[in-house]
C-alpha cells in the first residue's frame, strides 16, 4: 500500500493549499506527512514552510499541482454557470406550471432583481466585447 502513495499531499483550501511531502520511508512503517509549504493560487504564491528550502523537484510538483488546480477551477466555474442555465429553465417551468400564488410573491422581485443584474451585466460585457473586435 505505501508504496502506491504519492511523493506530495496538497491539503486543499479556498485559495490554494497546505503542501505536505509523504514519507512511508521510516522505521515504523508508518506514514509521516511533512508540511513544507503554503500555496496561495490566487496570487500565484508559493511560501516554504518554516525555515525550509524547496527542491527544484518540490518547485515542479507544486508549480504542476497549481496549473492543474486552476484548470479544475476553471472547469468548475464554467459548470456551475451551466448548471444555473438549467435551474433557471427549471424555475421558469416551476413558475408557469406549479407556483402558487404565494411562493410567487415570495421569490418574484428578488428573482427580477438578480435576473436584471445579471441581464446588465451581460449586455454589458457582450457589447464591450464587440467593441473590442471592431
């Protein structure tokens, strides 16, 4: 079993993650995880741990983690925006076919609020992106 784990650890947190190395390499058999570094992905910062000194072998597995992580980030973002897409088709149906009078009161003007915001912030974008090709 130990040796099928991986040399690093990344303890995932908001915006990045604790990085520890794994040693399975000890008298007792047992696993040790090592932290040597915080990672912040929003700033692109890799802090040592402690009075640590990284390997350029710690600077690659981190550096590959990181670009890893922003593509699953990004992957996620895109999904959780399409994946609204859908809720709002569901709450469009639930409105016209099911809604009672007084759920309707209850979610219409924070819903025509965020769907105004929204519809704002779009056509905003969308005619600045124009611009930009033009």
């Amino acid at each position: 079993m130990a040796g099928d784990l991986p040399e690093y650890y990344f303890r995932v947190r908001e915006n990045g993650a604790f990085v520890f190395r794994v040693d399975t390499e000890n008298r007792q058999r047992r696993i040790d995880m090592d932290q040597i570094a915080v990672v912040n992905i929003r700033k692109s910062e890799i802090k040592p741990h402690g009075d640590r000194e990284l390997s350029d072998r710690d600077m690659a597995a981190i550096t590959e983690w990181m670009a890893e992580r922003l593509k699953l980030i990004e992957h996620r973002d895109i999904d959780d925006i399409l994946r609204a897409v859908d809720y709002l088709n569901t709450t469009t149906h639930w409105a016209q076919s099911r809604a009672t009078d007084e759920q309707l009161e209850a979610v219409t003007d924070p819903l025509l609020l965020a769907m105004h915001d929204l519809r704002t912030v779009l056509v905003r974008k969308k005619a600045d992106r124009i611009l930009k090709d033009d």
